[in-house]
C-alpha cells in the first residue's frame, strides 16, 4: 500500500461512501505518510496508530451497516491542548509532558461522535502562546512548504499536518489568531467561531474570554462540515451559547451563477491597508479583492479608528488571564513537580522554573504585572474599556458592510529562529487577528497566493458574530473560481530528503 | 482612661446545598480524603466552573431576610493566590459586585436591642485542607471541602464589645439556620466567624488600628480571642506603643490571638472578573418567588408573639430563638387558650433545663408539644399542682427515654408517648380539691402539729408554712395548695 495523500474532507467522504478504499486502508495510508514526513515537520506531539487504526474499523463498520454520517472515517488530529482520554494532553509544555487527562474536551468528544478518525495530537506554542510553534517543549513545528520556515502559531502542528495532506481535517484553538494565523502561513484554511460558539471544557485555559475553538481544512466546504460537528451548546461551560443548531453549509449548496456574491458588501478597513504590510501580500490581497468583485461582491471603504489598539490591549487582557490560568500548574497535584525542594515556596519556583519556557513566563510575569494592586485600572480595566471601543467600531462597520476583509498577516511565513529573540516582533504578526478575539466575533483566513519564496498568504475573512455561514459562503464561492486553496507543498523539494509523493 | 472597643464581624456560612457551588461533587462531610472532590475541585487541565443555583437561592434568601439590597447583577471574581489547598490557584468569590448589599440585623443586648447594619454578603468557594497527622512530616491535601458554597457576611464596625459580638453571632447563626441556608453546625465548620477589633479612647470619632482574628468557629472562642484581644491592644497602647495592622490566629488551649501575617505580608490577590462566568443576572420574578416562600422571619415572630400571646419582650426573643422553639412553642399554646405565658415558663424553664442537661435539641424532646400542652392543660384546670406536673413532667421525660418508671413508685409506662392523663392516672396524682376531704387533712395536721400551731399563735408566721408544707406532705404533694392555705387560715382564725 502506497503512502497516501490526504484529500479533502469532501472527496474522502466520497471515496469513502464509493468505497474506492476502506477507511482502515486510508488511515494506514496516512499513518504511513506521517511515519515519512513528520519526523521533518514535527508537527504531532503524539500519534497513536493503533487507536487510529480502532477508529477506522468502527467507520468501515459503519459504512458497512449503512449508518455512516458525513464525518465517518475522516482522519484527523487535535491540538495538543485539547483534552484527550486516549492520548497524553500536553500543551506543549514539560509542565504536562505526561500528563493523562480522565476525560474529552467537549468539541474532541463531539468528532468522535461523528465518527472522525484521530490520528493523534498536533505540536503547538507551549500553552498556545507564540505566533510560530516554535516555543513548544517538543521543538518546532516546520512549514511544509519549506521546512526552514515556521508554519505560523500556535496551532502550528495542525495546520501543517493539513497543509502536508497527513490528515483531512484538524482541531485548532484561537485566542489571538492561533488558527487563522498558521492557516494563512500553511496555506490552508482555517476558522475562528463567534465565541461561545463550540465549548470550551476540555480547552486548557490560556486567556478564557479570548480562547475559541475551530477547524483546519483544506476547503471552506470543508470547514463548514468539521464546524457542523464541533458546534453546539455545551451546559459545562458557562459560556457555551444556548441556541439552536445551524447547518453551517446551508448556503453552499448550488452555484448560484457567475455572480454568486452579488449583494455582498465587503469592507476594507484603510487600517488593515496601511505600511507594514509585505508588498506580496498587499499584491494577493489586491488580486483576490478583484476576485470578489468579480463575484459580485462589492467593496466599500471602512474605518475602525480603535483597531490599531488592539494589540496592546490584547497583550495586557491575554497575559491577564493567562497569569491566573496557570496559576493550577504548581506541582501539587498533577504535572511536573521538581525532584528536589527546600520548602513550599521553593517547590512552587523550583517547579514553574523547570516546567514552564522563557515566553510562558514572560506572559505570567506581564499579567500578573498588569492585576496587581496599584496598576490594575491603569492596564487591565483601561484594556477592557478600549476593548469594547474597538467592539463598537466593528459594530458600526457592520452597518454598511457584511464582511470584511484584508491579509489575515502582515507577511508570508518567516525563517525559524527569526523573531525569536524579540517578543514584540513576533506579537506584531497578530496585528490583523487579535481584533476578532477581542470582540468574540467569527473570523476565517483562506489561501489567496504566493509571495516572491512560494510561501503562501491568507486572505482574512470576518464578519458579526454568528456570521459564520456568510463568511464560509464568501469563502466557498472565491474558492469555486480559484484554485489557491488545491495547491498542495511539494514536501520532497522543500525538505530535500523525503521521498515525492507515492513513490513508496 | 476610658478605651472603646469597635469590633466588627466577617462570618462563613457553608450554604446547605447538596453539591458544590461550581461542580457537581456532594458537600458531606466527612467522607475519606478526596472522594468527594471531582475533576473541576482538583482543577485539573480544562474544567471549567458552572455555578450551582441553589447556592445563589440562598444568598437571596438571606438578602431578603435581612432586609438587604439583592444586585440584580453581581459579578464574580478570582482571588489569585497559592497554597496547596487552593487548587487553581484562585479562588472564586464575589468582589466589587456582592449578591446582597446592606441589611441589618436586630440583637439583644445587656441595654436593650441594638441594630447592627450589614456591609454585603457574597457567594464563594470554600478552600480544601492540609493534613499534617500520621503523615511523616509531609503534608496531605484533602480536598472535599474545595468548592463548598460560602456566604460571607459582612458586618459594619457596630459592635462594642465581646459580648455584643456574640450576641451578633448567635442572632446571625441562629437566621441562618431558621430560613434553612446553613446547617449551623459550627464543629464541623459551617459557621465560622473572622473579628476586626480595634480600640480608641472613649469620645476618638477615628477609628482605632484593627487586627482581624481568623476562623473562630466557636461562640466562646469568639468571646475569649475578641477580649483578650483587646486587652492585648489596650495595654499596648497604654505602654506607649501603637497596634499593628494584621492578621492573628486565637490559640483556644493558651486562649490568646498571636500574629500571622502583617499587612506588609499581605497577599495581592490581583482580583479580577472571572472569565469563565457570566455575570450573575438575576430575573425579578426569580427574587419574588423567593420572598413568597421565606418563613415568618424571628422578628416579625417575636413581635407577634409579644402582641399575640402577650409575652415579654424577652420571652418573645427567647422563644423565637429558632424555628424549631417557635414552632413548639406555638403548638403547646395553641391547645392552652389564654395561658400562653404558662406554656413559655415551662418551656423556657422545665424543659430547656432537661433539653441542656440531655444536651438535646429541641427538635429531638422526648415531650413532644402535645404531650407538654396536655400536661399543662391539667395545671391550669387545677386537676394538678405545679409541684405534681414537675413529677409528671419528669415521668414522660423518662418515659419517652425508655422505660425508667420505678422512681416514683408507679407501675412501668407502657409506651413511649404517655400522656399527662394517663401518667396522673396511673400514679393517682390527681390533685385533692374535695373540701371536705382536704378539711379532715387539715384537722389530722393541726392534731398532730401542736407544737407548730402553738408558735404560730405566739405569733411565729413561719409555722404557717410549716403546716402547709405538713398538709402538702401528707397527701404527696396531690392537695390543691390553694385550698388548704384557706382551710388553714379558717381554722387557725387567721
């Protein structure tokens, strides 16, 4: 059996229905792949073959007994921050290298319901936080397009095991652009839901008001399929949205014509066109705005005067939370503890010392900097206030437009080790995504080109809250007429010692 | 030199839901050491809080039962700090925005009552507990308590003295208990009192430096760390020193507070709103129905018992000390038309007496409230004298205890509840109201006590007694104490 290439959700759901193939030969197919590519890419912290294996003979029984559902033996991989019953739960972090979670987050609980295959868990930022997977305890995540290159943060590990065509479909998590951000330098697709949207029990906690849930995938049509799954309320998390289920693909259906997006007014902030942009991207970004106009789309000119606030205020709400969400890995109960200590304080700085990385503690000393006594309303509260300014901004944008759109990163993906050493650097890569956080509106990044190196670039989609089905349709119907989103990496070339695909 | 003592009380009450205010785990206590704690109240990777609504049920209650202002919106928030009992290493509590704002309560003290207004009062989580016993030199961590649902309440500065604070404590324990949100039971933690004392010579309007007292989980503790507290501040400043602000802990073997922490130890708990929360919105129709369903609240009782029953004032309060007493006290009344006060002596006197002595609460009397109003239905009909009920009373009482009815000579009661009628018969302790029969007493009396008779006539008023009590005597205590003291004084010519 030839190592496989992961098509999209869509054609395995096909093939899967044709039985072209079994869902056991797809998964070994796959795992094979993995077997060659990962240890370049890096991009699963855990892969279990045998429990993938377990989950393919239950979906070809279910294909079998006639009672397969559209996600059945779809091979996938969740987040390494996403609890799991069957496989370590790690963030990361040497905090939780081993640690063994007794229970599923809701959203990896619903994909097994649906009858998705997980292939294993993806490699991450430590504890979500970074812009480039490169601060993970277990070493970096490589773009697969080329593999000196970083794939985007956090959720790098999924969007390159989707971008490499490993797996169909993947989990991310969200909480300043972590899905969008490596979709867009993966060249994949990626959504961030309106928050509330998919639970977040069984999401360890990095900032709460911020942290969502979401797909990778190769497609919009895709997306919308996993976020069918992943969707739904959640009573274990207060913040879970009580309301009734949305067929997030309704709007896909059909073509609608040559000008299928007739009607649709598509907003560009002039914040979002401004310097700092890479000319590359601005280009890709130009050509696909044409695109949309070409659809039928119209643009309109909007300004979101608080916008260009968003990454400080992130920055202070972020570690703010983050500080007091890490506050439970402390050695006592689970987790890493140091081997050896004089008394209780020491214990405690002995073993956050040791379990936690230079920008985990840089994120706990900034936030609990910005809520301690003295300093709590100059930074946290005066970050809440401006947070619901630039709320309103987008409130009033929304008046005259249903989408807006712009790069979802200032540049392609950058060199390993190039921002590393300056935090702020790297915090800037952010700059078009945190928003959507902030406000806890949806928010999605499609491919829409090259840059000068063949490095991709996203195209940033978002839209009110609840917007989802709109922005998945915009996405759908840019992808009917382009073909950005079928371009696959050459993993070969970009790594040099791989074998080209299907050769094996 | 005269020194004013200002004291003021932070007072947990553990609200008596079955579950855990952010989880589903049960609240008994007492269980082995982390069986009751599940994923959430060990914190592990994940878990997320999802507020118990019976728990902000009761702080309604409270809020409403102390006249206090209910928020329609509170907020709760996270106290960050570490300690290995606190698994998050936050605790969640209510901050900025409390559940219940103001209220007050009414107590008695030595100079009448006095009205001690409330700050607020806000839901929290209970912190676990760290074992040191049998363990090595390490430490255990047991973590049922974790996530219990407390109510912290506030009392402003109002109280002046150890015994005002007590007396704040009781009417403060004993609310909570009657309106059902707490179980009370101080032993096992569920009502446990901080105490903000601070001195200031008499007629200083500035308030004095305080030290707060933790964790008195006693009446008398809290009456012993607050004087002795005092004492400590008084003779600190009287030798020329100034008062600290900190925290103590009493010491209940050597009955003295010592330090703790001092303010500059003092954690910052960098609260903020909990972002896994909402916040707490309450709907008016929720409030209303919770009014509808709040018992007669012991003021309003005790004012309707003075009014009603035409009690005193301290006979009111006492009775409607808890529901239970009220209740009781109600029922016996009810059954003695116009001879309420009758049923508060016996109750306040005969059988709290035998209820303290048990050390038995008043929902667990062998008598119950209508073996007592029968009892005193035949006081009051004159069938029997107050000295012979105190028999029949102590009958029942042992009676109900399981069989001890050799004491007075009678034959062993035969069930558990006997009634005053059936003891009085069985004993023949009906009281001897036949005139001519109490005459022929009195005439054997006076035949037999010539000596008594002859110092009354010299005028020794004492000796009348004396033949009192010989006639009492004489028929066991049965004649009708009344009529012999008339047939006495007519034969006697006095």
């Amino acid at each position: 059996m030839p190592a496989m290439l992961a098509g999209s959700i869509t054609e395995v759901a096909r093939a899967l229905r044709a039985k072209r193939y079994s869902c056991v030969e797809l998964t070994q197919g796959l795992l094979d792949r993995i077997a060659q590519l990962n240890p370049a890419l890096n991009a699963f912290i855990t892969i279990d073959a045998e429990r993938a294996l377990a989950d393919a003979r239950a979906a070809d029984a279910a294909f079998a007994a006639g009672n397969a559902r559209p996600l059945t033996g779809i091979p996938i991989a969740h987040k390494d921050i996403l609890a799991s019953a069957a496989m370590r739960t790690t963030c990361g972090s040497k905090m939780l290298a081993n640690y063994a979670s007794p229970f599923d987050a809701h959203v990896a609980d619903l994909l097994k319901r649906a009858g998705t295959v997980l292939v294993g868990k993806t490699n991450m930022d430590e504890f979500a936080m970074g812009s480039s997977s490169e601060t993970s305890f277990f070493g970096p995540v490589r773009n697969p397009w080329n593999t000196a290159y970083v794939p985007g943060g956090s959720s790098g590990g999924s969007a390159a095991a989707v971008a490499a065509r490993l797996i169909c479909g993947g989990t991310g998590t969200d909480t300043g652009g972590s899905i969008r951000q490596p979709a867009a330098l993966s060249g994949i697709c990626g959504l961030k839901p309106t928050y509330g949207i998919c639970s977040r029990y069984g999401l360890v906690a990095f900032a709460s008001s911020l942290d969502q849930a979401g797909p990778f995938a190769q497609t919009a049509e895709d997306l919308a399929l996993l976020l069918n799954a992943m969707a739904g309320h959640d009573p274990r998390d207060s913040t879970s949205l009580d309301r009734p289920a949305e067929d997030y693909a309704r709007m896909l259906a059909g073509s609608r014509g040559a000008r299928p997006l007739e009607g649709v007014r598509i907003g560009l902030p002039r914040e979002y066109f401004g310097a700092g942009i890479d000319a590359d991207v601005a280009a890709a970004i130009d050509t696909a705005l044409g695109e949309l106009r070409a659809l039928g789309a119209t643009t309109v000119d909007i300004a979101l005067a608080n916008v260009k606030l968003a990454i400080p205020v992130y920055y202070v709400i972020a570690p703010a939370e983050a500080s007091s969400n890490l506050s439970r890995f402390d050695g006592v109960r689970y987790g890493h503890r140091a081997s050896s200590y004089s008394d209780l304080d020491n214990m405690y700085e002995k073993t956050r010392a040791e379990g936690f990385g230079a920008e985990v503690k840089r994120r706990i000393l900034v936030g609990t900097y910005v809520l301690s006594h003295g300093y709590y309303d100059a930074y946290y509260l005066k970050a809440q206030q401006v947070r619901r300014l630039i709320a309103g901004d987008f409130r009033r944008a929304y008046q005259s437009c249903d989408v807006i759109a712009g790069p979802t990163a200032p540049t392609a993906a950058f060199r390993i080790g190039a921002k590393a050493d300056d935090p702020v650097e790297m915090y800037l890569n952010d700059i078009f995504t945190v928003a959507a956080n902030l406000t806890g509106a949806p928010a999605m990044s499609i491919p829409c080109g090259f840059d000068r190196s063949g490095l991709p670039i996203g195209l940033q989609l978002q839209g009110d809250a609840f917007a989802e089905a709109t922005l998945l349709d915009v996405a759908h119907r840019f992808q009917r007429a382009t073909e950005w989103h079928q371009r696959a990496p050459t993993l070969a070339e970009s790594t040099g010692s791989l074998p080209p695909e299907g050769t094996q | 030199m005269k020194w004013e003592v200002v004291i003021g009380l932070e007072t947990h009450a553990q609200l008596s839901t079955a579950s855990k205010i952010f989880s589903g785990a049960p609240t008994a206590f007492g269980a082995a050491p982390n069986t009751q704690a599940c994923a959430f109240d060990i914190a592990l990777p994940g878990v997320l809080p999802v507020l118990n609504r019976g728990a902000v049920e009761r702080a309604i209650r409270f809020g409403l039962a102390v006249g206090a202002t209910i928020n329609r919106k509170s907020v709760f928030a996270r106290k960050n700090y570490f300690y290995p009992d606190l698994p998050k290493g936050y605790q969640i509590s209510q901050y900025e925005i409390p559940i219940v704002q103001g209220g007050a309560l009414t107590i008695a003290t030595a100079s009448g009552e006095k009205t001690v207004r409330l700050t607020r009062a806000h839901l929290e989580e209970d912190a676990g507990k760290s074992l040191h016993e049998g363990l090595h030199g390490m430490t255990g961590i047991d973590l049922n308590r974790a996530g219990t649902p407390l109510l912290e309440i506030v009392s402003e500065p109002d109280m002046r003295s150890a015994a005002e604070a007590v007396a704040y404590a009781k009417a403060l324990h004993a609310l909570v208990k009657w309106i059902g949100i707490c179980d009370g039971n101080m032993q096992e933690g569920s009502f446990r009192c901080d105490a903000n004392v601070s001195v200031r010579r008499s007629g200083e309007s500035k308030l004095g430096t305080r030290c707060e007292i933790k964790n008195l989980n006693s009446f008398r503790f809290l009456e012993q760390a607050i004087e002795f507290e005092v004492r400590r501040q008084v003779e600190l400043i009287e030798d020329g020193g100034s008062v600290v602000q900190e925290t103590r802990l009493f010491d209940p073997d050597r009955h003295e507070t010592r330090s703790m922490r001092s303010k500059e130890d003092a954690h910052d708990y960098r609260y903020f709103p909990d972002p896994d929360l909402p916040p707490l919105v309450l709907d008016a129709a929720w409030i209303e129905r919770v009014a509808a369903e709040l018992p007669e609240l012991p003021e309003a009782m005790k004012t309707r018992f003075e009014r009603e029953y035409a009690l005193t004032a301290y006979d009111a309060r006492v009775l409607t000390s808890s529901r239970e007493l009220a209740a009781y006290f109600e029922t016996v009344a009810a059954t003695l038309a116009g001879s309420a006060k009758l049923a508060a002596n016996w109750i306040m006197g005969e059988l709290t007496a035998a209820l303290h002595k048990a050390s038995l609460d008043i929902a667990d009397s062998p008598i119950s409230a209508g073996q007592l109003a029968g009892l005193l239905k035949r006081i009051d009909d004159g069938t029997i004298s107050g000295k012979i009920a105190k028999e029949v009373f102590d009958a029942m009482w042992e009676g109900a205890g399981g069989g001890a009815g050799h004491a007075a000579g009678g034959r062993t009661p035969t069930t558990a509840t006997l009634s005053a009628d059936a003891i009085i018969e069985e004993r023949g302790l009906k009281q001897i109201s036949d005139e001519g029969a109490l005459e022929r007493i009195v005439d054997e009396v006076l035949a037999a006590n010539q000596g008594v008779v002859a110092e009354y006539r010299s005028g020794k008023e004492k000796a009348f007694n004396s033949l009192i009590g010989k006639a009492m005597q004489a028929t066991r205590g049965k004649a009708n104490p009344a009529q012999v003291n008339a047939i006495l004084k007519k034969k006697l010519g006095a």
